[in-house]
C-alpha cells in the first residue's frame, strides 16, 4: 500500500493513524519471518525504527515505479543492519513483492542483501559500517544545494553510531553549509550489541546536535505516528538555514511483548516456536513453513536494480603544453588543469558540474584558482577527512565531478575505509592527492604515504594514476575528470622538469593523449629495462645518462598508468633482458609487486629486481631520503651494472 500525506496538513487523520497501523502489523510480520527464514539478522532495531520509516515514506516524495526518478526525495539509512525493516517498508509502498523479499532475504545472488545496498529498489546508498550514513546524506544534500534542486534528504540514523567520531564531522559541516534541505532521524532505544547505551558509551545526542546549532526535536514516543509526522513536516518546510535532528525515544523490538528491551534481540531472530508466539500478539498468519520451502527454489534476481550513472558531460578543455625548459610541480600542473576544467565546464550563473573537496590545504594542494572561479563549487570541509571523503563520493553520485584533495597520507591511509565504501558505492570520484610517498621531505615519516598503492590495489574499481612530469599530469587530470569512475591520482611535493626524449624536445607533447594501461618508453636500450613512474623518474633519467655515458645501453619504461597496468610493456622489456622495477611507495606491495605479478601471470619467466622504501623515512631533503633508501641516480646506476655484471 502506497500511502501519500500532504504536507499541507498540521497533522494526520484517524484514517491515516489506522493505516499506518495495519501497515505497521503487516511490516512487523515481514521483520520477524525473513529474519527468521534466513536464521540471522536484526529484527529489533527494525522493529523500533519501523513506525519513523512508515512515516517517512508516507511523507517524502518517491516514485515506486521509477526508483531513480530525478525528483525523488534521498532517503539514507545509517544504520544498514535494519534492512528487514527498510525492506519490509518499501514492498509495502510497492518496490518489489513482499515474496521476492521474504524468498530472498540473504541469500547468495539475490537482490536483498543483508545490509542495505543500492541494488535494492529504493534503496539509495550501501551502508553497514556504522557512522558513514550521515557523510554520505550530507554529500547528497550538499550536491543538490548547489544545483539549486528543491530535493530533501533524509538520514535515519541509530543513536549507537553516535560514538562515532566521523558523525561530529558531519554535524559540523552540515551546519557550516547550512543544508536545511537535510532531516536527521535518530532512532534512540537506547541499546546496542553488548547492551545499553549508556553503559557502553554514555552520551548526549540532543546536546551534541544543538550544541553545534542544529534544530532539534525530541518525541517522547518514536512510535506515535502523528508526532513524528509533525515533526518530519516541521523539518520539511523549514528554510531558516539550519539542518534539524529528530530525536526519537523508542523501544528496542517494538510490539513484541517478549522480545522488547533486550539488547539481544539486536541481531537475533526468533526461532521457529518464537516466531509462532509473536505472530500470535500480532494476530497474523503463521506461513513460516511455507516461504521455508519457497525459500529451497533458486535464487532470483529480477529486482537488481542496475548500476545508477548520474555523470554529466564533461569537456576535458584545451591542454597546457610546459615547454622544455619549465621547472614546476606536478601538484601547480593539477591546479592550473583542474582551473582549465571549471573554466571550460563551471558556467556563471549556472550549476558547477565540477567540484572540489578539500580539507585546509586549498593552496598546499594548489586548488586556488579552482575557488576563486567556481566560489560556488568548492568546499572547504576543514580537517575532517573521514567525512569529507565519504561525502565527496556521494556528492560525485548527484550529476557531478568530485575532486578530493589533500596529502596522500589523508587522501588514502587514513581514510581507506570511506574510499573503499564509495568504490561499494559505484562512486564518481576523483582522488588527486599530492605530498606522496618520500618526497614530502621534512615533514618526515608520519606525513610520507608509501602505501598508496598497496591500499588502492585493494578496490575493484579504481584506477591509479602516477604522473612523472607537468605535461603528464595535465593531460591525466584531465582524463579522470572527463571520465565516469573513481580514480587515485597522485604526487609528490618537489618541482620537476620537463621530461624529453634523447633529442631534447619535449616528449609529453601537444598531440600526447593519455591512455590508461598504456606505459611509456622513455628511452630503448637492450642491456636492461628500468621501470619506473613519478617523482623518482627525473633520478632514473639521470641513472640512464649516467650509464649511457659508460657505453651501458638501458631502457627506461614510465608506468604511469599503475592500474591498470600496462602488462605487454613489461612482456616486452623482459625479452630484452632484467627488469628493475624504482619507486617512492613500499618495496614490497608497489610496482615491483604488481610486475612480479603480471609476469607470473603472463607465463614469463624474467629476471626482477625490485627498488623502493624498504623503511620508514626520516625528516630531510628528499634528495637525501633517495639516498638513504637507494633511489638516488647513483645507486640506481651501480644496481643496474651489478644485475647485468
């Protein structure tokens, strides 16, 4: 039953209050059986957040029949463990059939999942690691802001995930920004996994939000129908530039009398004589065994839902050509292109479809020109990198192209797990992270990210992207901008020269177009290949000279492109004789690894030595720090005579 109120209304029929609760009745029958039919899942707290979700899809605007209608309201669910909950709502409101849920419900290859995902009808963002709800509510909200879309969002979160420090950074942002057009509904039973709240982390969530100028609403009863009405109204038609929180008191496993208030009941279903005795509170046919043996047909998965695409038409703009004799950073190279692409694609007046995230590093990370054209399309989230991340790849998932900027240790080390949740997401993100691996010099160890690679590698769908020179770096930011999907692009700190080919001209020329899984031969030589990308490359360059001008004849291959990576190049350079394999990242999950690899599975047999950071580096120049670690020109030189001596 799809169940529609009017905002213009103050408050809700008895009509509307019985509806609500024989739909109530019949999501509560649904809550119990497929989390018993399935033998795991979280039956309480869908059954105290149950009556805010009835509410809320009553209230927001939705279309079942065109899930991704572009006028839709965002609903996010936080807590994604209560997908018998959300799940139970929107067959009520017609998504999908209550049978294919209940024959489904956490089965392999089925399109209901145990925690909630957005290949569910309805359903908007992947979640289950708690804490990451908001993030990602607020990147929605943030995005339609901007474009100047009437849309709401609404985020129902639990009151355990408040001892999560990314949601203060949320809150803190939200607040900044002023999204009025985003509702919190916090679903507070006041118990989680090991217990009450209170006892395994006190906390004053009512404090928290208006502490930090929310507006806030507390409903004593999370289950009158008619409060919460009121109170998601009030929220809707506010537009005082604040978010508002609705805090609602409600009981863990609301409705059945042996079950309520137990902190078990979290994450535990009903056994089958259990499950009887509920269904007799709620005066509901006990059809347990028979959806067990529906349950024993095949899995289908009519209702997945497809990847949802929402990027728009990006033009790349016209190249910058740095001309032989240019000493610059690849990091100024990422401002002056990412200016090319607001320029080229930020009209005046009009929406930016090119954004950017950054967290106070606007001019480490060279963003500058960038703000000062598109003031609208940049936004500075302060050093909160775990919500600016999360939220970055939302706001790439509402029809634009998100930058996210800062130091690589930020950028990747830190924050893996909202990357890895936004690579969940089918995001649209663009990662350009500057002050990577040994070249970020004396700021020392703690600010030297070497892993860069290794944690990417992990992520199915980001590519990776290690520019070696000015040239290069313009024409792949460019790329990743223009192109749906998410990318890691990065960079060290220092200037770099221009690369040239053996007669001196410039060798990432005006016709150059990047290719991803395409590497570059900077030089031929048949005695040995060294392979190389980014910061280390102007030293390999130099080993290269070096070598040449002791008669030792040494390829030089810039695998720039580290995923994907460019297999043949390396098939190639094998034949020729030994690889050497130069990097700034950790000698033993970088580019060496991934060659070793690609080798192995191409059926070569080669001869590799690998050269990277086989410790933590120390505060110096980055001149020093190569040396220290072997990836000076010097020492690569005396590698490469030892491997072919």
């Amino acid at each position: 039953m799809n169940l529609r109120f009017d905002t213009n209304k103050e408050e809700l029929t008895q009509e509307d209050i019985e509806t609500l609760k024989q739909m109530r009745s019949r999501c509560a029958r649904r809550i119990l059986l497929s989390t018993s039919l399935a033998a795991s899942g979280h039956p309480g707290g869908s059954l105290s957040a149950l009556d805010m979700l009835l509410v809320t899809y009553g209230l927001v605007n939705h279309n079942p029949t065109d899930p991704r209608d572009a006028q839709r309201d965002r609903v996010v669910v936080s807590m994604g463990h209560i997908s018998p909950g959300v799940y139970s709502v929107l067959a009520e409101n017609g998504y999908f059939t209550e049978e294919q849920f209940l024959t489904g419900f956490r089965r392999t290859g089925s399109g209901f999942p145990g925690h909630v995902e957005s290949i569910v009808p309805g359903v908007e963002w992947d979640t289950g690691n708690l804490g990451q709800g908001l993030s990602a509510a607020v990147g929605m909200a943030q995005s339609l802001k901007a474009q100047k879309k009437s849309n709401q969002v609404v985020a129902l979160m639990g009151d355990g995930e408040h001892q999560k420090g990314q949601i203060v950074e949320a809150i803190r942002y939200s607040r900044k920004f002023k999204l009025d057009n985003l509702t919190v509904m916090i679903d507070r039973n006041h118990l989680q996994i090991c217990g009450a709240t209170e006892d395994v982390m006190p906390q004053s969530i009512r404090d928290l939000y208006s502490g930090m100028g929310w507006n806030v609403i507390y409903l004593e009863d999370g289950h009158d129908h008619n409060a919460i009405y009121q109170a998601l109204r009030k929220s809707y038609l506010n537009n005082d530039g604040k978010p508002t929180v609705i805090v609602a008191r409600t009981i863990m496993s609301k409705g059945i009398s042996f079950i309520e208030n137990q902190a078990k009941y979290h994450g535990s279903p009903l056994n089958p004589e259990q499950l009887a005795e509920a269904f007799k509170e709620l005066g509901v046919e006990n059809d347990y065994e028979t959806y067990l043996e529906k349950r024993k047909a095949p899995v289908t998965n009519e209702t997945v839902m497809d990847v949802r695409s929402s990027v728009p038409d990006i033009d790349s703009g016209e190249p910058i050509l740095y001309e032989k004799d240019t000493m610059t950073d690849n990091r100024s190279a990422y401002g002056n292109a990412l200016h090319g692409l607001a320029v080229a694609n930020n009209g005046e007046g009009m929406p930016p479809k090119v954004i950017g995230v950054s967290c106070d590093l606007e001019g480490s990370v060279k963003m500058g020109a960038f703000h000062k054209h598109s003031p609208d399309g940049y936004f500075e989230a302060g050093i909160q990198e775990h919500h600016a991340a999360a939220m970055a790849g939302a706001m790439s998932r509402e029809g634009m192209v998100a930058f996210f900027s800062t130091f690589g240790v930020f950028a990747v080390s830190e924050v893996y797990n909202q990357n890895r949740l936004s690579d969940f997401n089918h995001t649209n993100l663009k990662i350009v992270a500057t002050h990577v691996g040994l070249d970020v010099g004396e700021d020392g160890p703690t600010h030297q990210c070497i892993d860069y690679l290794g944690l990417i590698k992990n992520l199915f769908r980001f590519s990776v992207f290690m520019p070696a020179d000015p040239n290069q770096t313009d024409r792949i930011v460019r790329h990743v901008g223009s192109n749906s999907g998410n990318y890691f692009v990065g960079m060290g700190r220092s200037k770099m020269s221009v690369i040239t080919d053996e007669k001196g001209e410039v060798f990432y020329g005006k016709d150059y177009v990047f290719t991803p899984g395409k590497a570059d031969w900077l030089r031929k030589g048949d005695a040995a290949t060294i392979v190389t990308y980014g910061a280390v490359t102007p030293n390999v360059l130099k080993a290269w000279e070096i070598l040449k001008g002791e008669g030792i004849s040494v390829g030089v291959i810039n695998m720039a492109s580290l995923l994907p990576l460019d297999s043949d190049s390396l098939v190639e350079a094998a034949k020729l004789g030994p690889i050497i394999t130069v990097e700034d990242h950790h000698v033993d999950t970088g580019l060496g690894a991934s060659a070793a690899v690609a080798l192995m599975d191409a059926g070569v047999v080669a001869e590799l030595h690998r050269l990277g950071v086989h410790k933590y580096g120390g505060s110096g120049k980055p001149a020093e720090l190569y040396a220290d670690q072997g990836l000076d020109a010097e020492s690569i030189a005396a590698k490469v005579r030892k491997v072919i001596s």
